[in-house]
C-alpha cells in the first residue's frame, strides 16, 4: 500500500493530499529516510511524522485497504 493511503486509512492523518504534501515536504521519515507519497509499506516498518510541536514514531503492524474507524489504531503501535 502507497503510504499516503496508509497515512489516511490508519487515521494517522486527516486526508491523503494532506499525507502526499507532507511526504513531498520530507516531513514523513521511514525507517530512517525520507519517504516519498509512493513509498511501499510493509508491516514493520517505523514511520515518523513531524507535523505540529511533537513528532509521532509509530511502527507498523498491520497493512490493510480498509479499516473501521474504531479499529484504525490497531494497524500500528506508538514507539
């Protein structure tokens, strides 16, 4: 899965071209680098975002097209 779409669909953030300009900004690291919007997401993967004050390092744990909302935070746990 594109990680633009999995930005959206884990609700880690609000809308997908929210998630690729923030990709496209070097705001969303994976693994260590710089993740373009068309970065493949494999579970294990550790993602870090760096909107707002506090930057959020979550790793990923599951990878699915479509989630329930009260299920969204089961695809990744807070480092």
């Amino acid at each position: 899965m594109r990680l633009d779409k999995y930005l959206k669909v884990s609700r880690l953030i609000k809308r997908r071209t929210i998630a690729n300009e923030a990709c496209d900004a070097g705001r969303i690291i994976v693994n260590g680098k710089a993740a373009r919007a068309s970065y493949d997401v494999k579970v294990g993967d550790v993602i870090e975002i760096c909107l707002g004050q506090k930057p959020l390092k979550v790793k990923v744990t599951a990878v699915t097209e479509v989630v329930r909302k009260e299920e969204a935070s089961d695809t990744y746990t807070v480092l």
